[in-house]
C-alpha cells in the first residue's frame, strides 16, 4: 500500500511540477538576497548563480546587460531578470565578465494594477518605510485607480536606500510600437551610487572623466 502511495505521489510531481509538489513560493526578501548574492561577480557568473534558465548566449542578445524573459514568479507574477553593471566598463572586457552591480526583475502588468501595490506591502513589510522620490509619485499614497489614472511617462516609485545596497519599486506607464498604453512594474536592487565606479558628466551631458 505505502508503495501505491509513494508511486502516485510521484506521478503527480512529473506530470504537475508547478503544483502542490513544487517548492514553496520565495518571499520577497528571498528575491532581494538571491539579488545582493550577485554583487560584484561577473555577470556570467552571477546569470549561473542565479539558476536562470536559457543560454547564457541568448541572455547577451540586448550587448548591454543579460535579459532573460519569463524567468522568475515574483509573489506570483511571472518576471523577467536583468543583470546590469552600472559603472565603468573596462576597454577590452566582454559583457559576461563585467561586474554585476543592479539586478532588476520587471513584468508588464495587463491592467492588473493591485500586483504593484502587493509587491510595496512586501517591501514595506519586509524593510520599513519607503523614502520619497523627487519627480515621481508615492507608492504610499497608491491605489489600483490612481494607478490606472497615471498618464504616460508618468512614474510611481518607492525607494529604500541601505548602507550597501538600494531597493526601487517603480510603475511606469509607457506605450507599446501600436501606440497602445503599456503599463509596466520594475524591482530594482542595486549598488548605492558612491560605491560604482561611475564617470563624471559635465552639465551639458559630456563625460570628462
């Protein structure tokens, strides 16, 4: 009899690995480690360390970060993942060997404006109060209709900046090439700006050093 059971238990796994059988749903901070994990390892490394799936040579397509569509479930929405690195690149070096600095996971919303309002309570939950951002709206003053209000280019954002580490929560209405609206959420986990290697920007845009 345990065997019948153990058999059928087993059965059900390969044919719904998704459900009941598959692990557990990661909590937002589980998200954000696995992000803070990456810092400073090349980004090839850090596409292996984060168990993304798809080639590393399909995720280099963008040639300025590695891109992998579909990859992850954030608090039950299916997410892309970006590894980004921000600063100086080093003549002569190839993308996957640049340092991982920014990881962001982002996901186009289809009118469902109370998954970006479930995601701040996570991260409001999870690392307290949200600071204000100047040029966009607060996330803590969102609804789903005054989400859907936004107009376009407008952005929501929540930010909480740590010793070593930023997080960025940020809605953003955008459009698509049929000029449709196209309403977007991005979770960005980065390198505070004093800690990268960034080029100084002359006010007229150039970089002089």
């Amino acid at each position: 009899m345990k065997k019948s059971v153990s058999l059928f238990l087993c059965i059900l796994c390969c044919l719904f690995p998704l459900s009941a059988c598959s692990q557990p749903e990661k909590s937002i901070e589980d998200h954000v480690n696995l992000a803070l994990e990456q810092f400073g390892k090349p980004l090839g490394e850090a596409f292996e360390g984060m168990k993304l799936p798809g080639s590393l040579e399909e995720a280099a397509k963008p040639q300025y970060c590695l891109l992998v569509e579909d990859a992850v479930n954030v608090l039950g929405k299916q997410s892309n993942v970006a590894l980004l690195h921000l600063g100086r690149h080093e003549e002569g070096q190839e993308l996957t060997e640049q340092k991982t600095e920014s990881v962001a996971y982002s996901a186009f919303l289809d009118g469902d404006y109370a998954y970006p309002l479930k995601l701040y309570q996570a991260l409001l939950k999870a690392y307290g109060e949200a600071e204000p951002v100047t040029g966009a709206q607060s996330f803590g003053e969102a609804t789903e209709a005054s989400l859907e209000a936004m107009k376009q280019s407008e952005r929501c954002v929540g930010r909480w900046e740590k010793e070593d580490y930023v997080i960025e929560i940020s809605f953003y209405v955008g459009t698509s090439a049929s000029g449709e609206r196209l309403d977007s959420i991005s979770l960005d986990i980065r390198m505070p700006d004093e800690l990268l290697d960034l080029p100084t920007i002359s006010p007229d845009g150039e970089i002089i050093g």
